[in-house]
C-alpha cells in the first residue's frame, strides 16, 4: 500500500509558464500518431532533420553483390556510423547485431529476381513480423511507368493501411527500369504518387537538373537514393548537392560499401548530410580517415 500519511502538498503549477508542445522536425509527419513519429526519430537525426541510410537490401533481388558478400564482415563495422539500416529480414534476424540501436528500414516486397521483369513484385513480409522486429519503417517497390505499375502501387498502398495500424510508417521506393526516363519531370510524378497514396516518406534519385523541384513538390521527405557506384569525390558532391537542393538525407550502398575505405566513406557521407560539408571538405576528411582505416588493417594483420 502506499504511505499516504507522508504526502506532501503540491504547489508549484507553473501557473505563468504556457504548456509545452513541441511540433515534430519531419516534413509532412506533424498530425501522424506518437509511435509513428517516434519510428521516424529513428530512422532521421533529430537534430539536422536528415538521414545517412545504409542501403545493404540488394541481395533480394541480385543475390551476393560486390561487398556484400559477407555482410557480417563487411557491413556490421559500419553500423555505428549510420543513422540508418535499409536491409532485408533475413539479413536482419541472421546477421545484424540486436545491439543496433538505429532505426531499420525493413524490405517490404519482392518476388522477382534480375533474371525476371523486376516490377512484377508481390508485398513479401507481413505486417506482424515488422512489429516482432521492432522496425522504424518498411519499404516497398513502386515502379511508376512499369508494366507491373498498378500493382506495385497497390502493394504500398496495402503496406501503409496496415502499417498505421500497427504504427510503422512506410517508405515508397521509386524503381527506374533500364528503359525508362530518369529527369526531374518523371521523379516530380513518382514521388507525388508516392506520397499522394500515403508513403511517409520517399526514396528516389538525384538529377542535376530540377531536383529541388522534386524535393519541392513532394509533401514527405524525399531520401536520394545512392544509385550506381561513383568515384567518392563525385558520391560525396552528389550528396551535398541533394541536401542542399531540399533531400532529408540519403540512402547509399554501393556508394559505401564498394569504396576503399567504407568506415572513411559513410563517415564522410554523415558530414556532407549532418553538418552539410562542403563536398571538398568532406573528400579531405575521407582521405585522412581511409589512410587511417588502411593503417588499422596493417595493424591487425
């Protein structure tokens, strides 16, 4: 029972100080539920508003790629430099430390393989077990313009009712086919899609010409998608540009982990998107951090 006889009188009310309510930080998220925001806070930094996902999701479709053959030795060290995990559940259940304190984007949808039409994807995890894994987010596919477009527009749209049931936002992921047009005009309608249809936020590409247009006209934060592998000097430029130009972080890969130096390189990559570094400054700090990195394996070996 409590000890009633030892209350003591309540009476500072802070009468001349007006409650509190701190609007959140994101883009398009200030009326979604608390657990919903507070996924989100893990998955972009509270304090810059912007996010250094680390994209490690292509073997669901591609099988082991380059630097990804051993995730647990090529990708766990860099862990502590990400604001963000984008990966697969198998990956996450087998390999990914519980530890990892960072909010993980979980894949939401799959099916075909590069050997198959890549938009013909299926939803491939239920909402249940992205609540068991404790998951900021899920991501799925959605291939505006594809032969399969409505049904990878259906597939986000099912994976956002029912992740406001359970409180997990989903991110929508603009594909690009190998025939398609990649410009500013055909990211503005992606995107829009996307988040017309509930995406709390999106995922999609850098163009140097009218990417703050997309940025613009999308109401949800729009995170660039690291694409293909480029010369850290241009990864690092590439960066800089899409924060500038209204992006809330990034979501690398191959960018990361198929450079030299990947502790150097995401470490750089968090500068360019958390304190906004000029790309010249931030291939500097990468230069030193490699030539530390490279000194740390002679040491070990």
């Amino acid at each position: 029972m409590p000890d009633v006889d030892d209350l003591k009188d309540t009476k500072n009310y802070h009468l001349d100080v007006p409650a509190k309510h701190e609007p959140f930080f994101l883009k398009g998220a200030g009326a979604l539920d608390w657990g919903m925001q507070n996924r989100l806070a893990r998955v972009f930094n509270p304090a810059s508003g912007r996010t250094v996902m680390l994209a490690i999701d292509h073997g669901y479709f591609q099988g082991p790629t380059a630097g990804l053959e051993r995730v647990d030795v090529n990708i766990v060290p860099l862990l502590p430099h990400a604001t963000a995990l984008m990966c697969t559940r198998g990956i996450l259940r087998t390999t990914v430390p519980a530890a990892f304190a960072n909010g993980v984007v979980l894949r939401a949808s799959g099916g075909p393989s590069i050997l198959k039409e890549l938009s013909n994807e299926q939803l491939a995890i239920d909402v249940d077990d992205a609540a068991r894994l404790n998951v900021a987010a899920m991501a799925v596919q959605v291939f505006i313009g594809g032969e399969f477009e409505t049904q990878s527009v259906h597939n986000m749209t099912r994976l956002v009712d029912q992740g406001i049931r359970a409180g997990i936002p989903t991110l929508g992921v603009t594909a690009v086919g190998k025939n398609m047009t990649r410009d500013a005009r055909y990211f503005r309608l992606a995107t829009r899609i996307c988040a017309e249809l509930g995406a709390h936020f999106v995922k999609t590409y850098y163009v140097e010409e009218g990417f703050e247009t997309v940025t613009a006209s999308c109401p949800v934060p729009i995170v660039m998608a690291g694409g293909k592998k480029l010369a850290e000097r241009d990864a690092l430029t590439m960066a800089y540009r899409a924060v500038s130009e209204g992006a809330a972080g990034v979501d690398m890969g191959r960018n990361i982990f198929q450079s030299e130096a990947p502790v150097a390189m995401i470490q750089a990559v968090g500068a360019v998107v958390h304190q906004l570094m000029k790309p010249e400054q931030a291939y500097d700090l990468y230069q030193t951090l490699r030539r530390d990195e490279q000194r740390g394996r002679r040491v070990a070996v």
